[in-house]
C-alpha cells in the first residue's frame, strides 16, 4: 500500500536518520517470505543511478548481493521511520519523505521508483510481515532508547551485586512486602495507562505536603504490581484522598485503626477486572490488591506518612497494606452507591472511605425485610461503642443473599436506610454518659432535651453490595467520621482516562 507523508517530523526523521536526501530507503528482514521474495528487486534499485540504503533488521549480509547493507539489529532506524511492516520501501526529497510503499505492490513499487520494468516475473502482490520494531513490548524499549522519553523522578542506581528488592526494602520504600523495582521501562509502560501527563501535578500530598505528580503514581504504581490499565483509578483515588474533606493528614495522625478504603463504581470495575463477588474483601484479586496498595505506597513514599512517624495508629489494620474493592453493581437490585452520592448512572468513580477491619454480620434466619434490617441495626450500633453516638460513618457491604431479601419485599437502597435511620435512633438513657455502669458515652450536656440521638451523623451511612452468591454474611466496616474540625468526610471522586 502506497502511502504519501504530509507530516513534517517523519521527514526530517527519515532523513537525520538515514544520511539519504534524494533517494530510497528500504527496511526488510530475513526473516520475512515477501522480502525473500524481492531480492531481485532490491538488487537492481541497488544497481541503479539513485542512492538506495538498505537496512536489515536481523542479518545485514541479506538481501544478498547487495552491497553495503546497514546493520539495523538494533532497530534505531526502524523505529525513528516508524516502520511497522517489511518490507517497506521510502522516498526522499529534498531530504523529505514524499511517499513509501509497504509490503509488495509491484504497480507501486514502479510507480515510486520510476523503473517500469521492475519486478517482472514477481507475483503481482504479497502482504509484508511485521516489523521487529513492533513486537510485543519491543516498542516501550525503543521509547525509552531512542524517543523522546523524559522522567522528572530521580534515578537511582542499584550496584550490579545488589539485590533489587534488598535494596528497596533498605531504602526505606516497602510497605513490609516485596516490592516491584520501578524500572523507567515499567514506569513507562505505568504511564501509557493514562491519558494524563506524567508533569501533571495532582496536589500536595499529605503529611510532608509534598507534590505528588502523574509520574510519581505511576512509580509507586509499579511497586505495588499494578497494570497500566490500573492507573486512571489509582490516579482517581490519590485525588480523592488529597480533597480536604477526606482529611488525609488527619487520618494518618489519628490513633484511631483508621486507613483509606477505595470502593470503584461504574464500567471501570468491570474493564480491569475488579472482584465485587466472592471474597470481594479479600486476596486474589491483583486489581482490588494492588490499586488500594498504590494508594497506601504514595502516601508513604511521596507523603511521608510512615508507621511511628506522623502515622500515629495505636494499633492499626490489615487495610493498611491495601483495601480496595467494586461494588457488584451488574447483579444488584439497587442503585449503586455512586449514583447515591450524586453522579450520574454508567460514571466510573471511586469512593474513599477511613475506615478500618471488616466486622461480619451472621444472619441466617431472618426471612423479611424488618427482620434483616433490625439485624443490621444492631451490628452497626456496635461501631466503635454501642453507647457512642455521631462519632463515627459506616459501610454496610450487604451481600446477595441478604440483598434478595430485600429485593423481594421491594425494599430500595433508600427504603433500608429509612428503616435503619430509625432503628438508630439511640435512647437517651442508654447513652448518656456514665448510665449503665459504664464510664464511656455522650455527655449529657450534649443531648439537651433530646430523647434519642441519631447513631451516625447525616450521610455517614454508606451501603454498598457486594460479595459471593452464597451465604448469609454481610458486613460493617467502621469508620473515622468524628463531626467537628476532626475527624474525615467520605469523597467520591469521577475516574477520568
């Protein structure tokens, strides 16, 4: 196929390449039937009055009989003329690339050169092969060798008899688990996951204040064993945590178990795919493991919010290694948790959420919906004290077989909260400080002439869906949400490409 060049930057890359300003390059193979096949084309466009520069790309004594073939194992010349089949024939004038012909079209190739008799004898037509220069992960090397790749983070060399991961354990970067070394290959391949460029700042991250670029995700990314395809989330959620409603500085300072959890809404879960079913909550998933570890490296790393420095947890949790997962949104009766919150249906967002372990609710008995919801009610009066009130949010992970329930009575997300809104209802008696024998609780002075008070402050209630098919074990996870100048705010935050 003929091809005419309009572009100014492949002409001056075909010429600065080749040393050629009025003549032909060819780039062909070996290993390749349609560049056997034109060697006798070859040999007489050699023969003739114009410069013509061969390359091969794997043996430079073939084509044979030519001489003064170019070496191009290497494939400098390949890739800066961005070839991406063999063989493939180029024009110049002037220094400029005019036209090239891919593969073999004899009509073509005598058109291009001018020779009428070329190629007699030849098929008429034969498709070209693909070009080494374009070989699974080929490209993303010759990027990095010889494009126009810069990195704004530091390098830091390694000695050859070090061992990589020894290395970044001593360093200070690990999170107590093996990590990925961040080679600039694997940081740039990170980057092609995102539309978004690696200069870009996203904020000042927390407690350091130091600023966490595109570039930096995408380190920290690596680390953590991410897919590219990962990163516009990771990237989402790192802008989730840096709003100051999440109080990201807040929830490292606390002694609270506290840490950010990420909960993906939308097509995005299902793209990657994230585990929003069986053991959604747990291990074996590398998208759900790896994006809440790459939010947890670039606060440790770019942050600088490190266990026993500014990371002030009494006791901590497992969550602080990674807690990320999707709500089961393709099976679910319900709205999903990020049209709840504002954003439109078919959205990919991220929610994130300072909470801490999971606490299972076993309910295999209840068979209606006011059953099941007085259940929940009285799991979730247990988040952090039963005698403590507005003191902290909650997610409630309903799963399946506790979502049918509900789903047969007709019971909407906002129908279960109406209930629960009530059910939480606290009696004043049993709260107020001190009552019961028990030193912990709401200062009466804090209740007024109120009755009850409300279990959770307004919208401090997250529902989401989510979990295998079978078994009747939702779950709470707590959260930090204490009201005042403390304490951190849910955010849900549009994942963008």
């Amino acid at each position: 196929m003929s091809e005419r060049i309009l572009g100014v930057n492949a002409s001056i890359a075909a010429s600065a390449a080749t040393g050629v300003t009025d003549g032909f390059v060819l780039v062909a193979k070996r290993d390749c039937q349609t560049c056997d096949l034109v060697q006798p084309v070859v040999r007489e466009l050699a023969a003739g009055p114009r410069t013509v520069a061969v390359y091969s790309q794997d043996d430079p004594t073939f084509p044979e009989g030519v001489a003064g073939v170019r070496d191009d194992r290497a494939l400098e010349v390949s890739f800066r003329l961005a070839i991406e089949t063999v063989p493939t024939l180029i024009r110049l004038e002037g220094g400029r690339e005019v036209e090239r012909v891919v593969g073999w079209q004899r009509d073509e190739w005598r058109a291009l050169t001018g020779v009428n008799s070329l190629g007699e004898g030849l098929p008429a037509w034969r498709p070209g092969c693909g070009s080494k220069s374009v070989e699974p992960g080929i490209v993303d090397e010759l990027e990095i060798k010889y494009g126009d790749v810069a990195f704004q983070s530091r390098r830091i060399e390694i000695d050859p008899h070090e061992d990589e991961i020894e290395a970044m354990y001593s360093r200070g970067w690990s999170d107590g688990l093996p990590l990925v070394p961040p080679t600039r290959l694997r940081v740039h391949r990170m980057l092609k996951g995102t539309a978004r460029k690696p200069s870009d700042v996203l904020g000042l991250l927390p407690p350091d204040l130091q600023p966490i670029t595109v570039e930096k995700v995408a380190v920290n990314a690596v680390m953590a064993g991410c897919a590219p395809e990962y990163m516009p989330v990771v990237i989402a959620a790192v802008e989730a945590v840096l709003l100051e409603p999440f109080n990201m500085h807040g929830v490292l300072a606390t002694t609270m178990f506290c840490t950010p959890i990420v909960i993906v809404n939308g097509p995005v879960a299902r793209s990657i795919g994230m585990n929003a079913r069986g053991n959604a909550l747990g291990q074996g998933n590398r998208a759900n493991a790896t994006i809440g570890r790459a939010v947890q490296l670039c606060v440790r790393n770019v942050g600088g919010g490190r266990p026993q420095g500014v990371d002030r947890s009494t006791l901590g949790t497992p969550g602080k290694y990674t807690f990320c997962f999707a709500e089961d949104e393709e099976h679910s009766f319900w709205e999903p948790m990020s049209v709840e919150r504002g954003f439109a249906a078919g959205v990919s967002t991220v929610t994130v959420f300072a909470g801490d372990a999971v606490h299972g609710i076993v309910d295999q008995q209840s068979r209606t919906p006011e059953s099941l919801a007085r259940t929940f009610a009285l799991s979730l009066r247990s988040v952090n004290h039963w005698k403590l009130a507005q003191g902290a949010d909650a997610i409630l992970v309903v799963c399946p077989e506790h979502e049918r329930t509900f789903r047969a009575a007709g019971w909407t997300k906002a129908r279960l909260r109406q209930e629960l809104d009530g059910l939480l209802q606290l009696p004043a008696e049993e709260v107020v400080r001190g009552a019961g024998g028990i030193a912990e609780g709401v200062p009466a002075a804090a209740l007024g002439d109120r009755k009850t008070i409300p279990k959770f402050r307004k919208d401090g209630l997250l529902i989401v869906r989510a979990g295998g098919e079978a078994g009747m074990f939702s779950a709470v996870i707590a959260g930090w949400g204490a009201s005042g100048a403390i304490g951190s705010t849910p955010v849900t935050h549009p994942i963008k490409d």
